[in-house]
C-alpha cells in the first residue's frame, strides 16, 4: 500500500462538534439535512435501522476490493464462488449487529444474493475487472489540509491505480439503473475533492478520475465514467465544502423534510419528537 499525504499521531475522533477532520460522506449527510448530522456526528446518536441497500451495497464493494487485491498482490483474478464468499462473509459482518434490516419490496437476502451472483458475474466478464492500469491502492485512506481554518479532508479511495502518465482515481457505485455521463458529472463533486489530495502524491502526472458503476438490474450491466477534473469546478466544490462546515461549526441543525429521504431516515422518531 501506498503512503498517504499526511500522517496523524493522534487518535482520529469519530463523533462530536469538535471533530479534526472532515469526510464527503458527512458534508453530503448535512447537505442533505443538518438535523440527521447532528443525530450522527454530534450527539452520536445510534441508527434504529439500516436499509437493505446500504448492507448489499458495502458487501458487493467488498467483493470488488477483494478482487482488485488479488490482482495488486499479483495473484490470478478471484473466481465466481470465492467472490461470493466474500460477500457473504461482508453481508454477515455488516448485519450482525443490526436488529432491524429493511429490506425493499420483495427483497430479501435469498433475492439479494442471487442478484449480488448476477452483478459479480457480468463484473468478472467486462473488461473493466482485467484492467491494463497498475493498481497501487485498494481502500486508499489519504488525508490532508484543503482549506485553510478547516479540518483536514478524510478520503478513502476505491481504487488508485497508475498509467504510463496519469494517477486514476476509481470510485465503485451500485446502482438501480444505468448511469449517463451526464450523471457521473453530476456526481463528481466526492471525487473532485480527493483529486485534489491525490495530486499531491505523484505531481508530475496527470489525475483523471473514474465511476465504476454496477446496476442492480435484473441484467445487471458494468460501465466505467471518465469524469473531466475541472479546475473551475474543483474550486467550487471546495468553497461548498468551506461554507457547509462553517455552518456546521455555527450550530445550524435544522430538519429538511424530503419525500426522498425522510422514509428512509433511521432517526425519523427523534426528529418528530
């Protein structure tokens, strides 16, 4: 495994007003409700359920890791069943301690798994699986100062592998329907951000960034996205990032009702009370 940018001596604190570092996971959660933020990360609070989605959609990254691994050590591509048990092993470690599992209509693990068999089947058949890039990293953790005043940037990368002349940066997503471009630029913002940290590893190549994205479709499909690493964009993303954590440090936890999110959301009993 590669180094990452900075290292930390002091124990990383996961919860609290006064964390030392940030994460786009975190800065996404307040975006899309600073109440659900502060039951999180501030008042620590535990999840009265986890979505079905959330379990499979973690193992199957587990299966991708395992097999990306395998390759960085130099070993023969994982087979179907080994893939499998790798998400098996993850499905059981991310459930154990979860009491209550909401599973989607008409789902449940026997269904999930026979769709998780499907996903990783098509995976091992694209070309994507086999790639000629030199993976130098699985489950990068890299951390750094991008503003100053503001904790340091926490990212994780999926997948850090090398070119003759660029740094690629891949990011895995399940999905329920196929992607287009224009959605993967959409979502770029998570991996503009650990651009910016990763530039600084090999600053004499070029970083070009990637979705690898599978839908859980009943033909389930792979596709990579190249995402274009904007620099006007790259700025714009940070200065979100700069405004979302001031006011997070200002105190503004408020709800955001959305017929998106809200049904979902494990802490509805505590935002109605």
């Amino acid at each position: 495994m590669i180094a990452a940018v900075d290292q930390r001596s002091t124990p990383v604190s996961v919860v609290g007003a006064k964390r030392d570092y940030i994460s786009h996971s975190a800065i996404t959660t307040y975006q899309q409700c600073p109440l659900r933020y502060r039951f999180k990360y501030v008042d620590g609070l535990p999840e009265r359920f986890v979505s079905s989605n959330l379990i499979f959609g973690g193992a199957i990254h587990s299966a991708l890791e395992f097999h990306f691994t395998e390759l960085l050590y130099g070993n023969e591509p994982p087979t179907q069943d080994l893939l499998l048990d790798v998400f098996q092993d993850a499905w059981r470690g991310r459930s154990e301690d979860c009491e209550d599992i909401r599973f989607g209509k008409g789902e449940d693990h026997t269904s999930l798994s026979a769709l998780a068999d499907r996903m990783l089947t098509t995976f091992r058949e694209n070309p994507a699986s086999a790639s000629d890039d030199t993976v130098i990293g699985i489950e990068e953790e890299l951390r750094g100062e991008l503003i100053p005043g503001v904790p340091d940037l926490l990212a994780r990368i999926d997948l850090l592998t090398t070119t003759s002349d660029a740094l690629v940066i891949t990011d895995f997503k399940t999905a329920r329907s196929r992607w287009s471009q224009n959605q993967a630029e959409n979502s770029s913002s998570q991996l503009l951000l650990y651009s910016e940290l990763a530039r600084r590893l090999l600053p004499d190549r070029e970083v070009r960034l990637r979705f690898l994205v599978l839908t859980k479709t009943k033909t389930p499909t792979v596709e990579a996205f190249d995402v274009k690493v904007n620099r006007r964009r790259s700025h714009r993303t940070v200065q979100v990032v700069k405004h979302t954590w001031q006011a997070i440090q200002a105190g503004h936890f408020y709800p955001a009702p959305s017929p998106m999110n809200c049904p979902s959301c494990p802490y509805r009993s505590e935002c109605n009370a």
